[in-house]
C-alpha cells in the first residue's frame, strides 16, 4: 500500500509542471461528434472543447449507482456525483454499453484498533522499488500492514443478514469480480472456510486511517460494524468509512484497436475502467497506450502495438480486444504465456528503447541504459574468466570441480550466496544486472524453445486483416468463426488465431484468402 494523500500531492504536482499540458476541471456531457467522427467534447456548462483525439477515461462514474444495503445512491465514487447521459449518448452512436460492478472494503479508524491482536506484515527489506530510475539506496520510512481473520461468530453475522444484502437480493445486476470477491460472497461460496484472512493496510505515513484489504462488502453499515467487531483487534473498533458496492457501465472492449480506438468512432479512444478491467496498474497501462495512439495519429504515425511477448500491456490489451470481457477484468501474470521472457529485470531491455523512440524517456537516462548494456557484457567476461570450486555438498565423495563462475551459474543446484564471486559482481556491476543475467543463464534452454514459439506466433502478426474484410464470403470457415470474426474485426491474423470459436483449421482458411488478395 502506499500513501494516497502523497501520491496525490506528487501526481498533481507532476501534471501541473508538465509544459503544454492545459487541464480543465469540468464535467463533460457530451461528445461533438461530426461524420460519425469524434472532434470534441461539450461540458455541462455548454462549453465546447475542440480535439482531434478525444480518450474516455470515466471510470466508475458512467450512470454510477451504489449500494449499501438496499439503500441506493446515484454516485461515481462516494460523495461525487455520477456521470449521466454520456453512455446513452455512446450507445446512440452505435456503441455497446454493459454493466459492471466493483466493491470496496470499510476505512477503519486506527485510533479504536487492538494491534497487539494482530500479526505484523513488514515490508521487504530493501524494499523493491517499483520504478527503475528510483536510486535503490534510497531510504523511505516504511509502515507495518497487519493481518487478522475472521470467524465463525463473523460469518454468522453475515449469514443472519443476507437478505439485507444488495447482492444476494438481487438488486445489483452488474457482474462483479471474480478474483476480489466480497467478504458476503466468500462466506458463502467458500461455506466450508472457517476464517478469511484480513490485512490491515495503513493509508498513509500521516493518517491514522486503514483499509481493511479483504472486507469488502455492500452490507448495510450497522450490519457491517456487528462482524468487524466480532474479529480479534476490532473488537472496539470504528468505522471512518463503510464499505460499499458500486455499478456502473462500461464498453466492452472488442469495440476498440490495440491502439484503443473506437472500431465505430474514429477519434474516440477509451482506457481505463470503461474497457472492463478493474485496477490502478491495469488503468494507467491503457492510459498511456491510448495517449501515444492518439498522439502518434494526430502526427500521422503508426499506431505503437505491444505485443504478448513484448510486455504485460500488450497481453492486457491482446486479450481485451480479441476476447473482450464480461466479468472485470485484472492483469495477472498467469495470464501471460510468455511469463519466462516478461519479468521485472529486463524491463529496460524490453521496453527503454521503444519509449525512448518515441520520446518518453530522456537522453540522459536513455545514456545510463546503454551503459547498463555495456556493464553486462563486462560482467559476462568477468564471470568467463573467474574460476571457482565447486563441491557437491549432496554427494561428498564426488571430487570438487573447478569450473568458470560463468558456467557454474548454468546449474541450478548452485547458490550463488555459497560463493563470494557473485556477492562481489552484484556489488560492482549492480544486482539488478547481475540477477538478469542469472535469470537468463538458468532458464536459457525455456527462453529459447519459447523464443521459437514467439517467432511462429509473431508471423501470424504480419498478416494485416483489411477493416472491412468480409468473413461471410470464405468458403471452409465454420460459421462461429466466421460469426466472431465479424463481431470482433481482429486486425491482424494473430490477433484472429486468440478469439475464442476461431479454431487453427479458420486460420488456415483465412492464411490463405489473405495470401491471394
Ligand atoms: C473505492 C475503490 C477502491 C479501489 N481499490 C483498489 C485497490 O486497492 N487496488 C487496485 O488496483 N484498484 C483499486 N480500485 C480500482 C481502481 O481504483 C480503478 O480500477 C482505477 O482507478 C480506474 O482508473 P480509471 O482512470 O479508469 O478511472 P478512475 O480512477 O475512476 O477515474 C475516473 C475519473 O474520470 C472523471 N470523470 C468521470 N466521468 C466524467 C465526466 N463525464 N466528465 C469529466 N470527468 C469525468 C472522474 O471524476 C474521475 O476522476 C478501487 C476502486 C474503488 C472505486
């Protein structure tokens, strides 16, 4: 968790030092649409704002309704006011709306918590940084997050109220999500658990306010306060927040390009969680595609596409276009089948050179990678000719073997911290260099059966599907094929091999359609 009243401060900070960056607080009502083309939005105040790219990015407020118990309050987030009229204005365009729901867990007041009943959760030490240009040396002070459960006594308290929830009464009609079920929800489909794990997490170095990861719940508020209280460390304990369910519409995703376009709309582009996903890093990853696609089209560029191999964000939006989703959709790492390649260590070598490309990142940092670069290949040498013995500690009568540094890393049965060598390079040539390369060394023989696989699929890739290619006309295409393509109008044969009802036998079909025309 981090501290929201700070990342607030520093976001803000950030977009108001950004040069030619105007920001207009405004709600906006409606979109200026000419030709079926998007040029512009109309605020409430009948002000208009002319653009040749317009990104939507309303989150949770399109038609926002929460739900606390059966009582229901139009609402984007609690106490802001909902978006009305934008989504039927979307939908008379053509555009499909669905409904969602998402919920969130009660603000506990720290002041009226018993800790002492809790167990500490510290952080890691060091504590790994989530961006590369952050001085790993850097010390910040860092808070404890806590862990309680719950309980029979808690779950009864639940399942005496039920019938109070919007959920189980049937008032919410917006599909939740799967993964982050609510406490209600796991009471009762998880029946034979006897206690769910609750983290306490702290909202900031300065607030005494916690976020109880794990609670989330759309209960009325009384009902809510009665099972928090019947758990150890909450047994005074105040609310400064209820939890609260909320639903809200969405559009889903295979309306739009990897470029997060509009397939109806040009110029309209769409992030965040209007696409159908749910979180912080799902919504900025899409937020920052569609801002380089509708910079790079005003510019008369191509469009920028990430593919599955490449990084999370192209599997992210891979599978929102081509499988869409009813269901809010979060970014795991299973769902990504070229996990081997897509790790944190060579993010840089993934993705700085694209960014830098297309001016995102600067030249000094861009200068410090390219060293990086040049330090790796020193290391490889420096490993290659450093020798150590290497003994077999399961087998003591095997005679110990002297190898090269670089060499003994290729055997997985080797602890790297059992010889003063690796401590040494991690020092001199940075661990985050020295724990690529390891990573690279001992899975090499997967990298590299999985880097053929990349090859086959990314000639798919290659295969550019015309707009306005007719499917109904292929002659040996079954009719799902034929009838999903022509829903979803993939861009690319890749992106058509993923759909679901689209067997290899279609592709084959389509292969070789788009060979002859
Ligand atoms: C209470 C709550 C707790 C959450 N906790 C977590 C968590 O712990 N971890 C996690 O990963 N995710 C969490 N999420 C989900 C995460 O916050 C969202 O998925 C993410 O913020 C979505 O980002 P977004 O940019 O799409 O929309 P939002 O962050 O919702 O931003 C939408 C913005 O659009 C503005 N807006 C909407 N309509 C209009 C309009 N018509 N005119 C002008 N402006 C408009 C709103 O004012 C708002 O600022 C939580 C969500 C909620 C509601």
């Amino acid at each position: 968790q981090c501290d929201r009243a700070l990342y607030s401060e520093v976001m803000i900070s950030t977009i108001e030092r950004q040069e030619r960056l105007e920001v207009i607080e405004g709600h906006i009502v409606d979109l200026i649409i000419e030709g079926g083309i998007c040029y512009g939005a109309i605020l409430a105040t009948g002000e208009k704002i002319s653009a040749k790219a317009v990104i939507i990015t309303a989150g949770t407020f399109l038609n926002g309704l929460i739900h606390r118990g059966l009582e229901q309050t139009p609402a984007g987030r609690i106490d802001e006011l909902p978006a009305i009229g934008l989504s039927e204005r979307l939908q008379n365009l053509g555009i499909v709306v669905g409904r969602l729901k998402t919920g969130t867990p009660p603000r506990l007041d720290g002041n009226t918590v018993d800790f002492s009943k809790c167990e500490v959760q510290e952080g890691d030490q060091p504590p790994p940084y989530f961006s590369n240009r952050t001085d790993p040396q850097k010390q910040i002070n860092q808070i404890y997050c806590f862990l309680t459960y719950t309980n029979e006594k808690t779950h009864q308290a639940i399942r005496e109220n039920l019938d109070k929830s919007p959920l189980y009464s049937g008032t919410i009609k917006g599909i939740g999500p799967r993964y982050c079920p609510s406490i209600e929800d796991k009471v009762v489909r998880f029946a034979d658990k006897s206690r769910h794990q609750l983290f306490l997490e702290p909202e900031g170095l300065n607030s005494s306010e916690y976020y109880l990861n794990g609670f989330s719940s759309s209960l009325p508020e009384d009902v809510q306060l009665r099972a928090l209280r019947t758990i150890p460390g909450l047994e005074a304990v105040e609310m400064t927040r209820a939890g609260y369910a909320i639903e809200y519409d969405f559009f889903p995703p295979h309306q739009i390009s990897v470029a997060m376009e509009s397939k109806i709309v040009p110029g309209l582009y769409f992030a965040g969680q209007v696409n159908g996903t749910s979180g912080y890093e799902e919504a900025a990853a899409q937020g920052l595609i569609a801002g380089i696609n509708a910079a790079l089209k005003l510019r008369g560029e191509p469009t920028f596409k990430l593919l599955r191999s490449e990084a999370y964000i192209g599997v992210l939006l891979d599978d929102l276009v081509t499988k869409s989703t009813t269901e809010p959709y979060r970014m795991f790492t299973s769902r990504a089948e070229y996990r081997l390649s897509l790790r944190d260590d060579n993010a840089q070598e993934r993705l700085l050179e694209k960014g830098y490309r297309l001016g995102l990142v600067g030249q000094p940092f861009y200068a410090g990678f390219l060293a990086g670069k040049e330090a790796q290949k020193h290391l490889i040498e420096y490993l290659k000719n450093e020798k150590i013995t290497v003994i077999d500690t399961d087998n003591p009568g095997v005679t110990p073997k002297t190898i090269t540094a670089y060499a003994a890393l290729k055997n997985p049965g080797i602890d790297t911290l059992d010889y003063p060598v690796y401590a040494q390079v991690a020092t001199r040539f940075g661990a985050r260099t020295f724990n690529s390369l390891l990573s690279d060394i001992r899975y090499a023989g997967y990298i590299e059966r999985q880097n053929r696989r990349i090859e086959r699929q990314r000639r798919l890739e290659d295969y550019i599907i015309p707009f306005s290619f007719d499917y109904s006309r292929l002659i040996g295409l079954k009719k799902e094929a034929s009838q999903k393509l022509t829903q979803f109008r993939p861009e690319t044969l890749g992106q058509a091999s993923r759909i679901s009802g689209v067997s290899p036998g279609d592709i084959a079909v389509l292969m070789v359609y788009l060979h002859r025309a």
